[in-house]
C-alpha cells in the first residue's frame, strides 16, 4: 500500500522542484521579495505554526529528559531542529513539502522495520526478557527462603551513622538490632512500645518518611542473624515486619558466576544468556543476547515446521492471488455493468455494492464465521434447510469460504477503483477505434482493458500485499483451522503465513513466546512481499507504454 | 496563494507528527505525575494497574491508604486480555507498575521472565484460602496477593430438574426425562475446543493434566496419557456421536439455550449467571463421567509485585496490610462478584447469597490450573484434539498423538 503513496509524494516534490528554478532567479534580483525574508501574513502565520511545532517538540524533548528516554530524545531533537532549519531556509524547498512525511516514514515505518530486523538476531522471549543485571537480581530474590517455621519479627528500621540496620523484637520480647557487617546483637536498653523496637541505644529510629526516601537500600538490606551464613538473615519487604531467611543462590560479581549453595554447583554464564552449569542445567531466568542468524537456522531447520511451512506458503500464494483475481474480476464486471447509461437507479445500486466495504474486516469476519457454524449457523439452518455443511471445520470447504468472504469483503473496492478508471477513459480514443472499424470485444480488448490495467495495476499489486498479510480475516474467521491432521504443531489448512508466524511466536498464548523467530520469520515474509511487489511493479511499466 | 496553504498544510502535519511522537511516550507521562509528587510528599508513590471490573474497587482503597500514608496512588486502567504482554515487556524497561491485577496462571512465565518480586504474607497468609496461596505458589515463594476465587460448577434450572444428577449418565437421563431439546449443555468453541470447560469429566476418569507433587504444586510430567487418558477419550467420542456434546455448542450459543429453558443443566461459571436473570437457579458439583470425583481447575485473582519496583516498601505495605484486610476483599467482591480469596470475606458473601456459596463449596474440591510455563504447549494441542475427537476422530490414535505432540513440543 505504501508504494503508490510514496510514489506521488516523489512525484509531487519532483514536479514542485521544476517549477522552483524559474520563480527563484526571478527573486534573486529582489532579495527582499522571499518568502522567508517579507514579514507579510504568510510569515506571520508560518512564525505562529512554527512557534506551537516548537512547542509541541520542546515539551517532548523535556518528557523524554524527564523518563531518561535518550532516544526518543534524540529522535524528536533532531526532528525538531530539522523543521525549523527546513521551514527558515530559503534553500530547502522541496524539504519543506516532503519533511512531515519524512518524519511520518521514519517513527512509523523504518524505526518499525528496524527494530525488527534487530529483534530478529537477538532471542527476546520468555525467559530471555530483561537485561542481564535484572536476570541476577530475579534469580536471587526469587531463590530466598523463609527458613521453616521461624516467626514474625516486628522490624524498626534503624540508622548507625548513616549505615542502616534492623532493630526486630523477638519472641521473647526481647530486643536485638544489627546491620549489614554487623549481626544481630541484644539491646538490653532498648525501649519497646506496642510490640515494636522505638528507642535503641548506639542506634537512631529511622522514621518513615526516610524509609520511603531509602526503599531501595531498606528492601536489598539483609542483617545477618549471628556469624554463622547458616542461620540466615533478617530481611524486611514493608519496613514494618522482619522476616528471616536463607538464599540458595550466591552470586560473586568478580569472577561473573552463581553458586547454589545448597548443592555447591557454580553456574558460569553462556552465550544464550543464561548460566549454566558443568552439567548443562541451566536456571530459569535468562536475558536477551545477540544469537547471529540463529532464529532463520531454526526458522527453517526445525523439521517439525518443514511439511507444514511449505503447505502454508503454497495457500498464502493461493488466497493472496486468489483474492485478488476474483476481487478485481467481480468488481470489473459490475463496474462495467453499472458504467452502462442505460441502467436506471445506478447511483442506488452502486451505493449498495459499497455497504460491505464500510463494514469493518474485523467485525465482519466475525460475522461471517457465525453465519458459518455448521449447526446453528444461518447459512445452514436458514438457506440450506438444516443441511450441516462443516463450513469452516473441512480443510477444503474452508479454503473456499475464507475466499468467498474475502470476495465479499473485497470486491467494492475493487468496483470503486474500477469505475473510477472506466470513467476517466479518454473517449477520443473509443472513437477511434469505432472509426477504425473494431467490434465490441476487439475495443474493449485492446483498449479499454490495457488503459484500465495502467491506472488499476499498482492497486492491484498493493492488493496482493495486503491480502498476503491478511491476519484479520484468517484470525477471525477461521483461527488458521482446521488443523493438519498428520502434523505435530498447532497450525491449520487456512493457516497463512503471517498467522503462522503469530502462532509460533507464542504471542496468542498457545506456545512459550519467541519474539526473536517471529522478528525473524516477519524478515523473510518482508522479503517475499518485497520482491515479488518489485518484479510486479517492474513489469507494469510496460502497460504505461502504451500511453 | 497556493503557496501558503500548502506551507499552512505542511506545518499542521509536522504539528501532528509533534503531537505523534509525544503520543509514542504517552505511556511514561502517564507515570510522570506520581513521580513529582514522590519528591515533593516523599510518601512515596505507586502506580497500579486494573481492569474496570476492578477500578472502582481499587481506588477505593487506595484512597484510604492514600489518606493513612499520604503515598499518592495512581491507579492506571488497563484492557485485562493486555495486561500480561505489557507487563512483561514494560517492567524490564523500569517503566511498567509497582503493582497489576493478573491471574494466577500467569505466574509461570512472569517468573521465568523475572518480571515478579515474591510477597511476604507472613500471618496475613493463615487468613486466605488455601487452594488461592498454592496457586500462587511457586517453589515454595507466595508471588501474588490473591483476591478472588473462581471456578465453573453444574448450574441447575430448578424448575427443569429438582435434584443434582451424581453422574453424567443421571444428568443425560435427567435431561432428556425433561424433555428439553438438549440435556445438558457444555460449551465448546469449534475445532479449538474448550478444554477448561471439559476438564472436570477428564478427572473423572483419573486423567489430570500434569503430576502433581505432595504439595500440590505440579510437575512438568505429563499425566493425561496412558488408559485412563484413553478412556477419556473414547468417551468423548461416544458423547460426541450420541449427540450430548458438540464442538458447534459456542459459549453464546450455550448460555442463550439455557437461558431459555431449552436445558436443564449447563456447566459453567459465575461469570454466567447475570445472564440467567429470572430463573431460579441451584449450583452443584459437575457430574462425574468416570469413577473418580469430577475436580475443575480453579483460577485465581490477585496482585503481582513489580521486580523493579522503585517503591517496594510501599507496595508490599498496600497489599500485604491493604489488599488483605476483609473490607477491601468484600468491596472487591461488591464490585467483581467474584468469591473472594479471604476466607472472611468469602465466608460474609457466602452468607448473602446462595449461588457464591454453591460455587465455593464445588471449588473446594477443584484444583488450582497449571501455571507452569510447559502449560503453554498443552493448552495448544488439547482443545484442538478434543473437538476433533467429539467430531468423530479415533479417540484412543488421536489422544494418544496428542500427548506425544505435546511432549515433543515441550522438549523442544
């Protein structure tokens, strides 16, 4: 779809650019006479215009500085002072047409591409989520243990000269205060008041509102509870009650490794980022790293996805085409029958061929996918007399009907453009022809369908990209089933590639999610829709040739 | 002339793209507030993720723990089916909540991804229902503070049927006996079936989905295979070909037919019940098909902690002294109409109104859904299978290729 557009903007910053040169050097001799430099309304308006985009971009820059979003920053920094440079310079005409779409293609589309082109050589997914600090960080806490049956301690948070420690209350009432160095030692002196630890000497009560200031530090503190590691140590989540635990998991930053200390294995991290042991076993947790062309090695090494990859590739290519033929061909056919003048109601009759186009995809795929079910269905119930027709549930019977509700939902578009096209022929050239002696057939043959193929071809090309990347409609109508029987992944016979792509990548819940091979598999469809868009868009020039 | 309006036409799209990308940050400004006012209240602040089922609630209660602590708590409203991809991909970036509503089978990805900071309920835990803290259990670490219990259950038209069917074979007799056009209803969803909703009768026949360890918590053992898992299936197939279940029975489909008297029985959950305004309805346990006790899963709600929670002390502070109080767990109640968690507060719904207790007493018996990541490769496979095989597939070749796909898909 992209392609048509990003054509006429070229061609409207070409066409504005050959008309600049004679306008400019007739300035050039009344300098004054520019438009960025005379102080008429026009400049007025633009300084307005100008002066709310600046402000606009200012608060951006400033809610990215705040976020620490360096590149959000950065992006809409430049953007920002490329608008003012563009829109100040005498020099940059043709910029100033085309920059907001510049800036449109850049956040939308190449950031977009980009990142997934990074995402594709990285293993993001479950298990490989965050950063390698916070897969620590998550290993430790979540391998902590309340040792068994041991109580809970009210806790007062204290301070020993800046260094924070606990004061906890025992079961016995009594009261024993430490910190990090130093273990928990008694406090015969210490003042209790409802339970809680509220004066301790050596030490300074920490009020809350410090505590709020120092969470961070109050939430990583551990008081070890004597000298003995064995024993544990006090920790506290809500600065209120003391909590003591062991952790099974040791982390040493110098030499970069995880001991468990229960059973003495040290696991080294590896290249899929997670860490390993001597052994093999891995923990849980990982990060995400760069793996190389790792995703496309298993995107088309894995043999449980080859029968069915290439099942599915072989339907994208026949419901993309598919669609479009029958699309283009039912709205050519009642464009030209209701191009006929001598049909009375036309303008009724064409708006009425429009309804299904302003129905929304998603909506009606759904509808249809109800007036399909083979039981209650309408379609069954109503207009087949109760004949249980599986619809949707046949391999085959449900290739047709996602082509026949695709046909439904596509061919007003198809009619739009293919009036609009018929209306637009030259009728000099019909004349022609008429004088020139060709019948009906030989006219519309030779003529009407060349002429109607230039204005209709890159439309029709763009109609196959869409219709290969038609998600909606297979994820609303059928769900990509029925599934293959004889295959060993949760993929089916209406299965396209881009739906596949979203089952495999785990996104919709039924397999661990696999952003990484999505990315990558997004590439390769890219690639195919790509290539096949050039070579198509490449051999329509043939039919501007006739012009 | 033309000029201008198209310089006029170019600025506004630049002012657009201005308005765009601040639009691209919108999730971080929406943060920003609760920031400031930590520095200046030095309260600390919290940012809290719900659905709408649960906003009013929530807010309710952070109000008073906004007045009590003077923390400022922002409560952010969010679509529950986004919750969980956004809070797997916001909280590493440091930009995600301190605190969001989920369910409790999430768990297993959320902590395989790190993403989730284990509670310390400490005394507060001897209050909750046991079945909802082992659902938010793992390895021994509590990682939720759960509030709301839920599972499905034999909702009854007491007009159509007076007594609660044992087995499946009394409730078809019972059904049929009422002359209703289906004798018992259970929802499925087409050729992805509904395993959830048929889970009960599989345990009937002895056939859970994964071991379970002494503790409950489940293994990644496969247990559904073998004969008793065969015999699942074939009687699927049986149920299938005499016309008692149908892969074309689509939740709508079930609870319109229900509603209108055209079956006496139908297996599901609370969240049915608003629509069966009118009749008088009696929840009982799901008939067995096999010879051992029907058991359905069991969810749980509840709140997950941040990992990289800024505000941990205030957070576990909110749940573990606010969220956890009965007032809060009845207001959730009040507002969800789900049974809560706390078994106070379950035991003051209970006591007003006989459906909550009939859906407790059938949940004390059920068992809490997988959450184990492995879960994720079963969940694909199952349904499907199932569906097939009440459509007329060989039940024991199809069971049985099922469980080695599963298998293979979770080595892999």
């Amino acid at each position: 779809m992209s392609s048509p557009q990003v054509t006429s903007a070229a061609t409207t910053a070409g066409s504005s650019g050959d008309d600049v040169p004679p306008r400019r050097r007739g300035r050039t001799s009344r300098p004054d006479a520019s438009h960025a430099r005379s102080y008429g309304p026009g400049f007025i308006a633009k300084l307005v215009l100008m002066a709310v985009v600046d402000a606009l971009g200012v608060y951006v820059v400033w809610s990215a500085w705040t976020q620490d979003s360096y590149g959000i920053l950065a992006v809409s920094l430049a953007l920002l002072v490329a608008a003012n440079w563009v829109y100040f310079t005498r020099r940059a005409l043709a910029l100033k047409y085309i920059l907001p779409g510049l800036g449109f293609l850049l956040v939308f589309q190449i950031f977009v591409v980009a990142y997934t082109g990074y995402v594709a050589f990285t293993n993001y997914g479950t298990g490989h989520n965050g950063t390698k600090d916070q897969a620590v960080e998550a290993l430790l806490v979540q391998n902590e243990r309340r040792v068994e049956g041991s109580p809970s301690l009210p806790l007062t948070v204290v301070e020993d000269g800046g260094t924070l420690g606990f004061a906890v209350v025992g079961e016995d009432g009594a009261v024993t205060a430490g910190t990090a160095e130093q273990p928990l030692s008694a406090q015969d002196d210490a003042t209790v008041q409802d339970g809680r630890a509220t004066e301790v000497p050596g030490y300074a009560v920490v009020d809350r509102e410090q505590i709020l200031e120092r969470q961070d530090e109050v939430t990583d503190l551990r008081v070890p509870v004597s000298d003995d590691p064995e024993d544990g140590s006090i920790r506290t989540t809500d600065a209120r009650t003391g909590y003591v635990y062991t952790s099974v998991l040791e982390y040493d930053a110098a030499s970069d490794t995880i001991t468990d200390t229960s059973t003495g294995v040290t696991y080294t991290p590896n290249d899929d980022g997670q860490f390993e042991a001597a052994d093999g076993s891995t923990l849980a947790v990982g990060w995400r790293v760069p793996v190389g062309f790792d995703n496309f090695v298993t995107a088309f090494s894995d043999g449980r996805y080859a029968q069915p990859f290439l099942k599915i590739l072989v339907w994208t290519f026949v419901f993309a085409i598919g669609s479009v033929v029958t699309t283009f061909l039912l709205g050519l056919f009642l464009a030209i029958v209701f191009n006929d003048t001598r049909l009375r109601g036309r303008r009724v009759y064409r708006t009425l061929m429009i309804l299904p186009y302003a129905v929304p995809g998603f909506l009606a795929a759904l509808l249809w996918s109800g007036l399909l079910n083979t039981r209650f269905g309408y379609v069954n119930q109503v207009l087949l007399g109760g004949a249980e027709i599986p619809w949707l549930t046949d391999p085959f019977l449900a290739k047709l009907s996602v082509l026949a509700v695709n046909l439904w939902l596509g061919f007003p578009y198809m009619f739009l453009i293919c009036t609009g096209a018929l209306q637009s022929l030259p009728s000099d050239v019909m004349e022609a022809a008429r004088i020139d002696g060709a019948g009906r057939w030989r006219t519309w043959r030779s003529i009407t369908l060349p002429l109607l193929l230039v204005a209709t071809a890159p439309l029709l090309i763009s109609s196959f990209a869409f219709n290969f990347n038609n998600f909606t409609l297979i994820y609303m109508l059928t769900g990509g089933g029925p599934r293959f029987a004889d295959a060993s992944v949760p993929l089916g016979h209406t299965d396209i590639l881009i739906s596949m792509v979203y089952s495999i990548s785990g996104v919709d819940g039924s397999a661990t999610k696999d952003f990484g091979l999505a990315s990558a598999l997004s590439i390769v469809i890219f690639v195919i829709v790509g290539g096949i868009s050039a070579l198509a868009f490449r051999s329509t020039r043939k039919f501007e040739e006739i012009n | 002339m033309r000029r201008s309006i198209l310089l006029a036409a170019a600025l506004t799209t630049t002012l657009a793209l201005g308005a765009c990308s601040s639009g691209g940050s919108g999730d971080e400004t929406t943060d920003e507030p609760s920031g400031e006012s930590s520095s200046t209240a030095s309260g600390g602040s919290l940012t809290i993720w719900v659905d709408e089922t649960r906003q009013d609630a929530v807010t309710d209660a952070a109000q008073s723990f906004e007045d009590e602590t003077g923390t400022a708590v922002d409560v952010v409203l969010k679509n529950f089916d986004e919750i969980r991809a956004d809070f797997l991909a916001q909280v590493p970036t440091g930009e995600g909540p301190d605190i969001t509503v989920g369910a409790h089978d999430w768990l297993g990805e959320l902590t395989t991804n790190g993403v989730v900071a284990p509670l310390e309920l400490g005394d507060t835990a001897a209050g909750f229902e046991d079945v909802s803290l082992a659902a938010f259990t793992q390895d021994g670490q509590v990682y939720g503070l759960p509030y709301a219990i839920e599972n499905i259950a034999l909702i009854r038209n007491t007009a159509l049927a007076d007594e609660a069917p044992a087995t499946w074979d009394d409730a078809i007799a019972a059904g049929e006996a009422a002359g209703t056009k289906f004798p018992i209803l259970v929802q499925s969803d087409g050729d992805k079936g509904d395993p959830y909703t048929h889970y009960p009768f599989q345990t009937s026949f002895g056939a859970p989905v994964f071991e379970q360890n002494e503790d409950g918590s489940y293994t990644s053992e496969l247990a559904m295979g073998g004969p008793e898992g065969q015999a699942y299936a074939e009687w699927l197939g049986e149920q299938g070909a005499a016309g008692n279940l149908s892969q074309d029975t689509t939740y709508d489909i079930a609870v319109e037919a229900f509603k209108n008297g055209e079956s006496p029985f139908i297996v599901g959950g609370p969240w049915m019940i608003e629509s069966f305004e009118g009749l008088d309805l009696s929840i009982d346990p799901v008939p067995a098909a096999g010879d051992q006790p029907a058991q359905p899963f069991v969810g749980v709600q509840g709140f997950y902690l941040s990992a990289e929670s800024d505000d941990a002390i205030v957070a576990n502070d909110f749940l573990v002294n606010y969220m956890s109080t009965e007032d809060a767990q009845v207001a959730l109640y009040e507002a969800g109409g789900r049974p809560p968690a706390l078994t106070a507060a379950a035991d003051t719904a209970a006591a007003d109104d006989p459906i909550v207790a009939g859906f407790r007493e059938v949940g004390a018996d059920a068992v809490p859904m997988p959450s184990i990541p492995e879960m994720a490769s079963v969940w694909s496979f199952w349904g499907v299978t199932e569906a097939a095989i009440v459509n007329g597939a060989d039940p024991v070749s199809s069971w049985d290729k099922m469980i080695e796909d599963i298998q293979s898909a979770m080595d892999a």
